[in-house]
C-alpha cells in the first residue's frame, strides 16, 4: 500500500526503514523525517504525515529503548537535593 504518494513509500518500505535502523543502532530514536532519509526521499505535501506515523506505529520496533524512557523526570530527580 502506498503511504506518500509525493515521494512514493509504501508500508513496506516503512517496515524495512524501521527494521533497518533498529537493527543498526538499537538506542536510535526513529522519527518520519528519519525514514524519509533513510530511504533516500524527501516528503513534499505532508499531507501523509497521520497514515505514515500510523504505519510506523504498528510496527514492533520502533518503540523508544527502555533506558532512554523518562529520561527528563530522571534528570530531575537526579539534581534535587535530599
Ligand atoms: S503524500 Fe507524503 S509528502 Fe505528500
């Protein structure tokens, strides 16, 4: 199914990019503008932007590293004194 119809990215595609930099780099935080680049195309409308974070959500993999969670309430508890 194609997903951008500007730069032509289907599911699959997203899927790929995701597994892609997951696999490459497991603390990576993935974003849309991430895949974009990563498969080497640039979005014009924007117009896809709801249905393309919807297909990256569905993939298993793109969830954020457990040690990089909370990092700004840790950050804070970290600095106030006790
Ligand atoms: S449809 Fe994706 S940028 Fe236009």
């Amino acid at each position: 199914m194609i997903v951008c119809s500007c730069a032509h990215i289907s599911d699959r595609d997203i899927h790929q990019a995701i597994d892609w930099m997951r696999d490459a780099d497991p603390y990576t935080l993935i974003t849309p503008g991430k895949i974009y680049r990563a498969l080497g195309k640039t979005p014009e409308c924007g117009a896809c932007i709801r249905l393309f974070v919807d297909k990256m959500r569905s993939n298993d993999k793109l969830g954020v590293p457990a040690e990089l969670r909370d990092l700004r309430r840790r950050a804070r508890l970290a600095t106030v004194p006790e």
